[in-house]
C-alpha cells in the first residue's frame, strides 16, 4: 500500500513538474494574468474547451498563439466574422478533377481540422455559423456530405468574445456556452505588469519559445487527471453546488431563487469535479479536497447560469449569486 501512495505521490510531482514547465515558457510571453493562464491550462488538461472574455488589447489572442507554440500541436485560428459561413469553418465539397480528366466532388478539409482552434472574437458570427462549432466541440468530429470526419485528438476550442461592443454581434447560445468547461473574465493588467509589457514590446526584442509538450504527453496527463480521487462527500459537495444554481429547487439559496432564470446542466457538476481533480495534482495529493471544489467554481459555472429580468435590472452579476452559492451551501449536508 505504501508503494502505491509513493507512486501516486510520484505521478502528482511529476504531473506538477510538467504543468509549471509549461505554465514558465508561456510566462515569457505573457505577463501577469496568472490565473487566466492557469485557468486555460486546467480546461487543456481536462479536455475541455475555454472561453476567454475581455475588451480589446488585452492579450487574449497573444495567450492562445502563445500556447500553441509551447504545445507540440496543430494550430489554426478563425476571425469571426458576420459574413463568415459554416462552410468557411467546416469544409466544403469541391469539384476536382484527376488524371484521368474524370470529375468527382471531394471534401476540402477547414480550418477546425487541426487541434488548438483559435475562434477570435466568436461572438461576431451568425446564430447559423455558431452552431457548425457544436458537433466539433462535444463530439471531436466533423459531419458533411453524408460522411463523418474524426477530428485529431486532443482537440480544443479557445474562443475570445468582447463584452463591451455589441454592434454586430451575436450572443452564443446557452447550448454552445454549455460546451465550453470554463469561461474565463480577463482584467486589465497591474501598473507592475504593464511596465514590464511596455518595456518588452517596444525594445525590439525577440522572444523565443522552445516545445514543451506533445499531443501524446497530453492524453497521458487527461488520463491522469480521471484518476484522481474523488471521495463520496466531497462529490456530494459539488452536485449540492451545481443543485444549488436551480431556482426552486431542495438546494437553492435565496440569490437563487431571485435572480436566476435556468440553472447548471450536469456538465457543471462534471467540470467541477475533474477541475478540481486538476488543482488537487498541483497541490501534490493525489485525492480532491473542498477548496479545490470552491477554487474551480467560478470559471466552471458563470456561464451555465442564466439571469432573469430582476438581475439584470439590478446589475446584479452570475459571479455575484455564485459567490453567494459558495457562502450559503455547507461542505457537509444535513
């Protein structure tokens, strides 16, 4: 028995050792924003995909090139546009001609063939071209044409929205919002790092990123996550968490019952529980604890609760009734 908890205590430390390798390489780039940074590692560790909301010019784009250049994967990014077709993400059957000088239809593989799509500023895309990206992100694969294409593994989606400019945009819709594991809100940068930024962006200097981890190294570490110890009344914690979202319900609490029109689908409570997994190996255990549940709650459950009108009168935010969510449920239940 011991042997096995020093294996485990090993594969933690191991684990944690290639994460901060990772994590220090996009430092070189990206300054500050560690949170943001660590929450998109999270979601790529999970398997999941990562919204990224914020107002222009504050590195969002810059976060997720940056990763792709430190990952050993495929990379393709989409500005998303009002014009923008499915087709123009998907793919499309072209007409082509062989050798022979017969003519045939063949499908023209799109830019979501690859495994980090970068879909910039996705809110300017039609309610039709949205919805091209929901097989991709819940099934990793393509449909067209009658034929089915698998998409590479791993496979994620790293989308960018602004917040403030809502002149041709389009809102995603909850079933899409539903697919992303996290939604990540990125602040403004500290007077420190905003000093450090200006002084190594206008100097002229070039900074150079080495490979850190492949597609392969990546699936090892997913699998790992899976493993982790998820005890009976912890897991109990987090469902009662996701419950507590669901107005009228034997959990809500009463910002609940005020403020929210629909509450978390069980893909809250299935985030929850391997983001929390993830904290727990970067904390070196190889079990997940409560903290590790209150850590991951916000970036995991912002965008699966929908406001109604008394909120949104009232400004009232969904990280304001979640934080009062985490406050009013116990860790241990009646």
């Amino acid at each position: 028995m011991s042997t096995s908890v020093e294996s485990m205590q090993a594969e933690a430390a191991q684990f944690r050792d290639r994460y901060n390798a990772v994590r220090d390489m996009i430092g070189r780039v990206i300054v500050g924003h560690d949170d943001i940074v660590h929450g998109v590692l999270t979601a790529i560790l999970c398997g999941g995909h990562c919204l990224l909301e914020g107002v222009p010019g504050l590195g969002k784009t810059m976060l997720v090139r940056t990763l792709a250049e430190v990952l050993d994967l495929e990379f393709n990014r989409v500005q998303f546009t009002p014009d923008l077709m499915p087709a123009d993400i998907l793919g499309t059957n072209m007409i082509v001609e062989d050798d022979a000088g017969r003519r045939k239809f063949e499908f023209q593989k799109g830019p979501v063939f690859t495994q980090i799509l970068l879909a910039d500023e996705i809110n300017r895309a039609t309610p039709k071209t949205q919805s091209a990206m929901l097989e991709t992100m819940q099934e990793g694969t393509v449909t067209a044409g009658g034929k089915r294409f698998e998409l590479s593994k791993p496979f994620f989606v790293l989308a960018t929205q602004n917040p403030i400019e809502q002149e041709g945009t389009y809102p995603l819709p909850e079933a899409q919002l539903d697919r992303f594991l996290f939604k990540l809100v990125v602040g403004y940068s500290s007077r420190e790092d905003l000093n450090v930024i200006v002084d190594r962006t206008t100097r002229g200097e070039k900074i150079s990123l080495d490979k850190v981890m492949d597609g392969a190294e990546l699936i090892k570490w997913q699998g790992m996550v899976r493993q982790v110890i998820l005890a009976p009344h912890v897991q109990d914690y987090l469902v009662r968490l996701n419950l507590a979202t669901h107005p009228d319900g034997p959990h809500s609490v009463d910002a609940t019952n005020n403020y929210v029109r629909w509450g978390a689908s069980p893909r809250g409570a299935q985030t929850l529980a391997l983001a929390a997994k993830v904290r727990a190996l970067l904390d070196g255990r190889f079990n997940v604890s409560f903290e590790d549940v209150r850590r991951v709650f916000l970036p995991a459950m912002r965008h699966r609760v929908l406001l109604n009108f008394e909120a949104q009168a009232e400004g009232i935010e969904p990280d304001t009734v979640l934080l009062d969510i985490l406050e009013k449920v116990p860790e241990k239940a009646d």
